[in-house]
C-alpha cells in the first residue's frame, strides 16, 4: 500500500480526560472523597502506562495535566473535608481543568519553546507534533467550556428559579458530557483529516544513499518548488530486437520538455516500494499485459538548476512489437543505436537520456552478441 493514515489514535490527545469521565461517572455511586482518588490512580497508573511504551516523543500534555489536577483535589478534600460541595464535584473538575488550561494557550509559545529546549528527546520534529495536538485538545475543551459557562449566565439571567433537573444537568450531566464530547470530535478530527488527505500525494526526500528522511507535497515537486531536495525517480528502458523505444517528453513536464526521451518515468511515492513504483508505472503503459517485469539496472544521481533526482534505471525487454501501439506511446518509435548516435550532444534528447545512452548501448550490445551465440 502507498498511504497509510497521516495521523493515528495516539494523536487524540483528549484521551487524557479519561480519568475525569471515570471519576464524574463513579460519583453517581461512591462518596467523592473516595472517588477523586480512585481518579488519581487511574491518571497515574495511565501515565505510567504511557511513559511506559515509550511515547516521550510524542507527549501527551492533556494527560499529564489532569493527573496533577486530580492529585490538587485530592490533596485539598484531605486537607479540608467536604471542600467541594455536595453536587458540584463534576462541575469542579471541569473549572478546575479549564483555568490551567487557559493559562497554557495564553503562553503557548513559551511553554511550547520551554518543552522543547528541556528535552532529551532526538525525534523533536514528532515531539513538536505532540505538543501540538495537545493544544489542538486544549482548544476544543476551552471551546465547550465556554458555550458550558455562557449557557450558566444564560440560566441565571432569564430564569428566576432553577429546578432540581435543569441543575443536574447544568452541574452534573453537561460537565461530564463536555470531557467525552472533547473526545469524540477530537478523533472525528484526525479521521476527517486522514480521509481529506488520501487524496493528497506526497513523495519522498531522501539521502544520496535512497534512504527516506522526509516526505513534501507532490505539487510542490512537479511544480518545482523544491529544486535542491533529492527525490527518487523510476525510468524504464525499453527495449526490442537491439532497439530503444522512445519518444517526445510532454509540454507539461518540469524537465526537458519537447525532448525525445525514455517514455516510463515517474516519481517514487512516499511509502512505495521500489518494486510497487515499477508495477504502477507498467500497469500504467501496459494495462492489459501482466508479465512484463523490468530489470533493476543502475542507480544514479542526476542534478541540475531544475531539478535533484536519485535515478532508479530499469530495462524492460519488449518481445511483442504490438504491445508499443498503444495511446500510451503517441509519437513514440523504436530507433536504431545508429539514429541515436547520429543526434547525441545535439540537444535533441534529454539531459538523463544523454547520461545512460552509454550505458544502455553496452547493455543491447551484449544482449545482441548472447542472441548471436
């Protein structure tokens, strides 16, 4: 498969309120004095649990926050007994939870250049990403707090006496439902943005070596945006009876437009294998034949003022002269290695053509000379 999903569960980030929504359900049964610390061993043992699998990188502030905001209420209803009036425990911890958390949007930039400069972590790229969607949860929980709070004032102001119901639900329902609502359109976010970014191709950056060290935006590349980044490129060769088959490069290419040139060539999708790139690229010129398989041939680096490429060459032996009169190959023609030599260093073909032409003319020549024997 070329894609998998750009963003996993891991980046719901308000999976960190689950402590909170276990406590505000277990209050409907237990004394919540005794419930606000069964909230704190479930926030540590989670936290340790994610410390645990070794998710440093990617840091979920959310959690660690409600953790010490639980151990806060814990600590006062020791200190003070029955500090948090009778009914209105949900509705603390929702306040309790807001006020920190306006206060780390407030000073995002600091807290965010802080985390960064404190840590050990190598991956900062994937930290940042963390630290990131854990303010994308700060946002939608400050969000349904303050529609939660405008919707008290609303109640206070036009309604002169408030019933047992409507104050359960204002203190009690509404809080809890705020926590779990967080999550649910947390992780409709991630998957709404999987979904919109199927359709969005990347393609690989990679070192001179083809290892993958990042990925950018496909119209960025074929628009040349990024002339200095190296990506990979697959060309196939093909080849029948001691000929090249080749033909016009089209008017929409970045490079060597109008030039004759091999016809198979495209760029590496981020996430394809090498192999997955030459069988796209085959069904592509070929859709009704199955059996073709290139042959991997040289590896080479190809730059100038337009573009950076790491150049996978394959050759593919045609048998069947028929299978090149497709709509695929308008203008394209099998020439002799006579025509070839006639116009190489005429800037007739293209600059890459150019730089394999050798190596291809060994290539048929030995080819030929195992026929004859």
């Amino acid at each position: 498969m070329w894609r998998k999903d750009l963003l996993s569960w891991n980046y719901n980030m308000s999976l960190g309120f689950i402590p909170v929504i276990i406590s505000i359900l277990l209050c409907e049964w237990f004394a919540q004095n005794f419930v606000i610390w069964i909230g704190v061993a479930i926030s540590l043992a989670y936290s340790f649990y994610y410390i645990k699998n070794k998710k440093r990188t990617l840091p979920n502030i959310i959690l660690y926050l409600t953790t010490a905001i639980l151990i806060l209420v814990g600590g006062a209803t020791l200190l003070v007994h029955d500090s948090i009036p009778a009914n209105l425990f949900p509705m603390t911890l929702e306040l309790a939870i807001l006020i920190p958390c306006l206060s780390l949007l407030l000073h995002k930039r600091r807290f965010i250049n802080s985390y960064l400069k404190r840590s050990v972590v190598v991956d900062k790229k994937r930290l940042a990403q963390g630290i990131e969607s854990s303010f994308v949860s700060i946002h939608i929980i400050l969000l349904l707090g303050l529609l939660h709070l405008v919707l008290i004032g609303i109640v206070f102001i036009f309604v002169s006496s408030v019933s047992p119901s409507l104050y359960n639900v204002l203190y009690r329902i509404i809080p809890f439902s705020i926590f779990t609502l967080a999550i649910i359109l947390n992780q409709l976010g991630i998957v709404y943005f999987n979904k919109i970014s199927k359709d969005t191709a990347y393609f690989p950056i990679v070192t001179i070596k083809g290892g993958v060290i990042g990925k950018t935006l496909a119209t960025d590349v074929l628009e040349g945006k990024t002339p200095e980044t190296l990506y990979p490129v697959i060309r196939i060769a093909i080849m029948h009876n001691g000929m090249l088959f080749l033909s016009e490069r089209s008017q929409n290419f970045l490079l060597d437009k109008g030039k004759t040139d091999i016809p198979c060539e495209s760029y590496l999708k981020f996430g394809e294998s090498l192999d997955a790139g030459c069988k796209r690229i085959i069904e592509k010129y070929f859709p009704n034949v199955s059996d073709l398989i290139p042959t991997f041939s040289i590896r080479y680096h190809f730059q100038n003022e337009v573009t950076n490429r790491l150049i996978y060459l394959y050759l593919l032996e045609i048998k069947d002269e028929s299978l090149l009169s497709n709509q695929r190959f308008v203008g394209g023609k099998l020439w002799q290695l006579q025509q070839i030599d006639q116009n190489i260093g005429q800037n007739f073909f293209s600059e890459c053509f150019e730089n394999e032409y050798d190596y291809l003319k060994d290539i048929i020549d030995i080819r030929e000379i195992y026929k004859e024997s």
